[in-house]
C-alpha cells in the first residue's frame, strides 16, 4: 500500500505536531508518523507533569497563530514575570519582564497540555495521522522520499521532515553521521509545592560542581525545579526518600521559598549536545532535537523546535511559482533562516554550560566577574535576552 503527501513529518514530539499543523495549514499535505499513537492524553487535574516546558513570547506567538495556545487552560500556565540568576560564587543577574517591555518572559506549561492543545489541530487541519507505526527503510528518488513501514505500509513524500528527536533515525537513515555528544550530566526533573508563593519568578543556581539548578514557577505556591547534575549526583539525588530530596533542594536553593513538599516525584534525562554541519540533505528538513540538541540551561530546545517549525512553514508557504514543497532551493532557504537563529543560542548555552563547569584557575572568579557585568549593563541584559524571548 503506498500513500502520497507533500510532506511526511516523521516524529511527533511538540515540534512534529507543530510542524504538521503549521504545513498542513500552508496548503500541503502532511502525513504525520511516530511509534507512538498520537493521542490526547488523558489529564489528571489533580496531578502535575514532571515534563514542563518554559515557553517563549515568540513560540507562544506562533503556537497561537496555528491555532494552539488559545486552547490552553489559563489555571495551567503561569507567566515568569521575572528571573533572578546566581553564579557559584555570589554573584548574581536578573531579567524582568517589564523592564524588557514584555507581557512574561516565558510561559511555564506542562509537556502534556501542549499536546492537548496540538493534537486536535493535527485531526482538523486534515494531517493523516499514521501511528504507532515503526520505520523501517527510509528510500531516495530524484523526487522525494519514501519511508517504509514495518507492517509494510509505503509513504512517499516529495520532502520528509525528520522530527524524531536527538538519536534521530530519519537522520541516520538519510546518511548524516553526527551524534550527540554526552555533557556527563543528568537532569533531574520533579515538582514542589512551595511554603511561599513564588511570585511569578524563576530562580537559577549555577552550582560550583558545574552544575545548574533551575526553579520554575507552576500555578499556585509550586515549582518544578530542573536540576542539571553531574550523573553520579543525579542519580543519588533520585534515589533519596522525596522528604529527603525536598531538603536538599530547598537547601541547594538557599531557602528562598521556605518548606518543599514533591508533588511529582523525579524523572532523570541525560542530557547531549549535538551540533550538525547541515540540518538538510536532499529531499530531508530536519526540525527540533533532530536538527540541534541543546543543555536546558536555557530552556530553549522545543522553542528551537517550534522555531524551525514556523520557519519551514513560512518558506514553503511563500514558494510561490515553485510548485515542488521539497525543491533544493527551498530546502535550502529554510536552511539558511536557521542557521543563525540555532548558532547563536547553541553558543549561549553551551559556552555558559561549560564555562560554569570549568574548573580551571582564575574561571570562577572570572565567571562571576562576567555576570555581574552583564548585570550592571542593561543594554547588554537586554542584548542578552532579545533571542531567548523571540
Ligand atoms: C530536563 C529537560 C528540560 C527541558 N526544558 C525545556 C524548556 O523549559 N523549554 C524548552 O524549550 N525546551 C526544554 N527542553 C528541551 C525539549 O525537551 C526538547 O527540545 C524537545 O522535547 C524536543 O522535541 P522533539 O520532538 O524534537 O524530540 P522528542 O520529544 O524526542 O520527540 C521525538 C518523537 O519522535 C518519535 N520517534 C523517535 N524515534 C522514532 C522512530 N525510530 N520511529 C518512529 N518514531 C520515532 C518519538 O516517539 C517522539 O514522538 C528540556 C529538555 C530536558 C531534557
């Protein structure tokens, strides 16, 4: 059985889903594929998701243009009116919203919500859902791709968008050799309730063991904290009783919101970098993990995702008189409006990962010099913070 499309997206993750509904609504059609179903998950209100996502002012402007952020329960998000920074030793920077001239700084929403709000777009935008279904071959012509499915089943697309995430087997498939590279830390991942409400503001350690400790507010007096740690530390800190692991991340955050109590016990995600000498290959566009992996100091990687999704869109979009969706030059256009965008923040936050890991002589101290800077120069604050937001 063989089906045509315009575009195969294979992986539904929040950037597959975004991508198909962003293409589909452009005039293409889309078939969407993944290993997974491709479902609403059902949501417990009384329960909170350990994944949360920090999403920005500009990711949340596209998500509302296809249709998705205004299906958001408002009692499920809380905007970051402000973020107060601390370095190993001492010093400190902060961002704030209304300094920057903007609603939040990012949005805090939970990983399954925004499923919630992206699937029902899927179905009525008419993307043709194909999952769970496993791939098996991936096949080049001149004139597109065509992916084969383990029960047999053929797609064949005249551009596949490989949106399968940092182990990529779209990319492998096509022949791109690149593989993450491990940062030798785990993030640890899990939700508080809180003594003291949080005020809208999220809070970041970087640790003198080159760690990186990030307190997120969620609605109400919660936070859910990502703690990215060295691996044998991670690990220690999963294992404890949540009393114990409330303690010591209450105590790792100086106290700043008095008691914690978990509310969503800890998940662990190693984290990798990854760095591609080209997102493209013939007839393949690479969005989201697939394309670039990213530390979550910054909270950037679906926003990354989101990003290139809006952008293919945009480009075949506007092709114009080049009625071919996975013509080079617009495979090529697309390429070329990521480039920076990806370079830039994949700079930001893997130089600051490192830096802050460094043990050297003198880069402490010199770190902590920087950040301070940075902090009593408000337009290089605002330099700073210009990508993250858009
Ligand atoms: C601890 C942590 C915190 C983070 N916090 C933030 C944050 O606050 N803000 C932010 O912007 N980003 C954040 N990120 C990054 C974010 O999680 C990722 O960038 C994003 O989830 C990547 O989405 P993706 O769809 O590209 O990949 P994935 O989420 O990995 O999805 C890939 C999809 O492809 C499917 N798939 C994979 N392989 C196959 C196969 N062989 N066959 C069929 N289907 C396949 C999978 O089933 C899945 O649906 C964080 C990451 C971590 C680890």
């Amino acid at each position: 059985m063989l089906r045509t499309c315009d575009v195969l997206v294979a992986g539904a993750g929040l950037p597959g889903l975004a991508a198909a509904v962003a293409l589909a609504r452009s005039g293409l059609s889309v078939v969407l594929a993944d290993r997974s179903p491709v479902a609403v998950p059902p949501i417990d209100p009384e329960t909170w998701d350990a994944r949360v996502y920090a999403i920005s002012p500009g990711s949340a402007a596209f998500l509302s243009a296809i249709g998705a952020w205004q299906a958001l329960p408002e009692d499920r998000m809380t905007a970051v009116e402000a973020m107060a920074i601390e370095g190993d030793r001492g010093a400190d920077l902060g961002f704030d919203a209304y300094d920057l001239g903007e609603r939040a700084l990012a949005w805090i929403v939970e990983e399954r919500e925004l499923r919630a709000a992206l699937v029902p777009q899927v179905h009525s935008t008419g993307v043709e859902v194909v999952a769970p279904a496993a791939f098996a071959s991936l096949d080049w012509t001149p004139g597109g791709g065509t992916l084969t499915l383990e029960d047999g089943r053929r797609i064949s697309a005249r551009l596949v968008v490989g949106a399968d995430g940092l182990s990529s087997w779209v990319r492998a498939a096509a022949g791109m050799a690149s593989e993450p590279v491990p940062y030798a830390q785990t993030a640890v991942v899990a939700n508080f309730a809180c003594e003291r409400p949080h005020r809208g503001v999220a809070r970041q350690w970087f640790r003198p063991d080159g760690g990186v400790l990030a307190w997120l507010p969620l609605p109400g007096n919660r936070i859910s904290i990502v703690w990215s740690a060295p691996s044998a530390q991670a690990d220690d800190l999963a294992r404890l009783s949540h009393e114990a692991l409330a303690s010591r991340v209450s105590e790792a955050g100086s106290h700043a919101l008095g008691r914690l109590d978990v509310v969503t016990p800890p998940a662990r995600f190693p984290l990798r970098f990854l760095r591609l000498p080209s997102v493209i290959a013939h007839r393949l566009a690479l969005v989201g993990d697939a394309a670039h992996g990213v530390h979550p100091l910054a909270g950037q990687g679906v926003n990354l995702g989101f990003g290139d999704a809006q952008a293919l869109a945009a480009v075949l979009g506007a092709r114009g008189p080049v009625a071919d969706p996975g013509a080079p030059i617009l495979v090529e256009r697309y390429a070329r409006q990521r480039a920076v965008p990806v370079l830039a923040m994949q700079g930001v936050t893997d130089g600051l990962a490192r830096l802050f890991a460094s043990t050297l002589p003198g880069v402490p101290l010199l770190r902590n010099l920087g950040l301070s800077a940075v902090s009593k120069l408000p337009p290089v604050r605002h330099a700073l913070a210009r990508p993250a937001l858009r």
